[in-house]
C-alpha cells in the first residue's frame, strides 16, 4: 500500500491559505505548479478550473490531488494515481477529526 506522501513534495503543499472559495484557491496553487514547470499561472489555473469542471478536485475539502488531465498536461513529477472520490459518504463518514 503507497501513501500519499509518496507523490508529494513539501513545496508543493499550501497551508492554512486565506481564499473565499475555491475559485480563489486556484491562483496560490498555480502560481506554486507553474513554478515547477515552464508554464504562465493564467494557464494553470484555468486548467484547473477545467479539471474542476471535469471532476471535483478536491479543492475546498482541505485536500487536492494533482494528477494528468487533458488540458492541462503532465509534469515529470505527476503520478498515475487512482481517481479518489472525495465526494463519498463513506469517505466523509470514515474521517476522525
């Protein structure tokens, strides 16, 4: 079983940040993507706007998994990972916070 720290890197995570909702949210993150690869923040974030439309992301649930998605492309950093469905009951039902 691989964990989740297995595909991510410390400067690829945000902490505690101050947006109103998760359009907001998707700016901070794209500047941090798109500074790993050669791509302008603009197109980050509207890949993941279009990757939000596509499928819930995650984002707003304190937990967003970047993954390939046409349109928005691959780094050589990205995994393969198995789509997570942040929207089921179990999963929130699972949770102890």
């Amino acid at each position: 079983m691989s964990t989740l720290g297995a595909y991510l890197q410390a400067e690829d995570v945000l902490l505690n940040l101050p947006v109103a909702d998760k359009g907001s949210c998707f700016t901070p993150s794209a500047c941090t993507s798109s500074a790993s690869v050669a791509w302008h923040p603009e197109d980050v974030s509207s890949g993941l706007m279009r990757r939000e439309q596509a499928g819930s992301t995650g984002l707003g649930l304190g937990m967003a998994v970047r993954t390939y998605y046409s349109g928005i492309g691959n780094t050589n950093r990205d995994k393969e990972l198995k789509q997570l469905d942040f929207e089921d009951r179990a999963f929130h039902e699972s949770r102890t916070d």
